[in-house]
C-alpha cells in the first residue's frame, strides 16, 4: 500500500511540473473580436451654446451600426408624453409645446425689436440609470415626414452628435455606459435645417414633434 501511495505522489508530481514547463498560447489581439460602438464627440460648454452656434459647430453626423440595429432588446423602457417615467426612464426637462400625442420641440427665436437677437432651441431632457460597460439604443419615434430638420442633436453620457432621421422617422443612437449605476442626462434637441436663413421664419418655425422614446438594452 506505500508503494502504491509512492508512485501516486511522484506520478502527480511529474505531471504538474511537465504541465508548468509548458508554455500557454498567447492570445493574439487579431482574434478577439471587438464590438465597436458609433459615439459622437465632447464638445467643451455644450450647454452652453444657442442654436445658431451649435448649427455652426462641426457635429458629426453619427450613423448606427447594422449589427446595432438589428440587435435583440435584453431589456427596454418606453415613454410618451402621457406616461413620461417607465422605471429607469423618466423626463428630466422640456422646453417646448406639449401635446397628449407628442413633445414638440422647435427652434424659435428671440426678438429685440424687429431683428432676431438669437434663436432658442427646444430640448427634451431625460434621466436613465444606466450600468457601466453596458450597451444601450436609443430610439427616437418622430411624427410626420419631410422634416426640414433632416437631425436632431442628442447629447448622452458625456458625448454629443447630429443623429439622421431616418425614413420610418426614426432617431437611432446607440452608446456603452462609462459611467457605473449613474443617472446618465440625455439632452435631445432641434438644429435649424442646412442654409436656414434668419428670413424663413415667415414660412413657420422648425419643429420637430416627439412621439416615443424608447431605450433597449443590447
């Protein structure tokens, strides 16, 4: 029986230093595959910027990946005017007119006498407890078509863009949470259309009308 305890003890003894001489794979950065995440840019002061400024400040138009798009909800929050909190949702600020169908949100301006001063942007303003490295849709419903405005300016976690509306009048923006377990401030607000001059007021005020927001988590 000692000699069977022996030849175990120098058998798995053998075994673990062979084991540990043995050099494990490396694994090449190549082979890891990498989800990457269309964001927009940190724009110092953005808050602070009227319409007519952010109309001039280069944002990039930021389009969703398929993959982004197409990806199934693990999870999702919606809210319209008439339900504005769904849980970790919830309107935050509005600026603008409300409707029981919509938020409409418009770039208006402000007169001193006759001339435009300046044009005030309207804004919806929502709050989400969001998990870090987690990744997150927005989605955007608009009402109508042909909008003027062919973007609307969304600032979330940190970063801003000009998010295209798309034909089914939807605005898609998709961002990974860097933030841990923190109410993430999402501002979504009007940019005047290309070429928009001062004078076209006349022919109405650009609007867009909101009528759901929905966030999945993918």
């Amino acid at each position: 029986m000692k000699n069977i305890i022996t030849t175990f003890v120098l058998f798995t003894l053998t075994f673990t230093i062979v084991n540990a001489q043995i050099k494990k794979p490396v694994l090449k950065k190549n082979n890891v595959k990498v989800h990457k995440v269309n964001t927009g840019v940190k724009i110092k002061n953005i808050d602070k910027l009227s319409v007519e400024q952010l109309s001039k400040t280069n944002i990039p138009l930021v389009h969703a990946i398929t993959e982004q798009l197409s990806a199934k909800p693990l999870k999702s929050w919606a809210i319209e005017p008439l339900r504005p909190k769904n849980n970790w949702l919830a309107v935050d600020g509005f600026y603008g007119s409300l409707n029981k169908g919509y938020w409409g949100i418009e770039s208006a301006p402000f007169f001193e006498g006759s001339r435009i001063a300046h044009w005030d942007a309207g804004y919806l303003s929502l709050s989400f407890r969001q998990s870090k490295g987690t990744e997150y849709r927005l989605k955007i419903k608009i009402m109508g078509n042909g909008h003027r405005s062919k973007a609307l300016y969304v600032h979330v976690d940190g970063m801003s863009g000009r998010y295209p509306i798309n034909s089914e009048g939807i605005v898609n923006v998709v961002w990974r949470a860097s933030y841990s377990s923190a109410h993430a401030k999402i501002s979504i607000g009007h940019l005047l259309p290309t070429n928009f001059k001062s004078s076209d007021y006349r022919f109405g005020f650009p609007r867009t009308y909101i009528e759901k927001v929905y966030i999945d988590k993918i």
